[in-house]
C-alpha cells in the first residue's frame, strides 16, 4: 500500500497543547516521507518530551487520507529506561 497521500497528524492533550502554544514549540513532521504509518505504542521525541501513541483514527473525505494518532500525557525524556547491553 502507498503511503504517498498520506496525512498525518498528531492530537495532544488540552494541556500539551497549552505548553506546545506556550513554549512557541514546532511540532516536527514525523512521518512525511516515510512508507510505513506509525503504530500504536510508538513514541516520538521533542523539545525534551516524549509522547506514546495511544490511538490511532485514519479519516478519509473521498479526496484525501488522514491519520490522527492521539499520544498520551507528555513525560520527560529521563522517565524512560530502554535497559543497557
């Protein structure tokens, strides 16, 4: 399956995109180029935050494709241990 018209689009707690307006953060175009759409239990990084992704919704208007992934409550970067060899 192409990936080429997709849209992908991220949706953020009330509180995440108060701090997102605030801090005048540009959320990064993750997957823009990429084959494969993101999945649940992906996390993205930014501006010292991760974000899991909880849900994903695919959105079509008979023209277009979009793929909102809701992402759960923003933690610091250092609340995730990913172990040593």
């Amino acid at each position: 399956m192409s990936q080429q018209g997709l849209q992908v689009s991220l949706v953020f707690s009330a509180d995440d995109q108060a701090w997102i307006r605030r801090e005048g953060i540009a959320v990064p175009s993750f997957w823009q180029g990429h084959g494969v759409a993101p999945a649940v239990g992906d996390v993205v990084r930014f501006a010292g935050r991760q974000f899991v992704i909880q849900t994903r919704v695919w959105e079509s208007d008979g023209t277009s494709t979009m793929l909102r992934l809701f992402v759960g409550d923003a933690r610091a970067q250092s609340d995730t241990s990913f172990g040593t060899a």
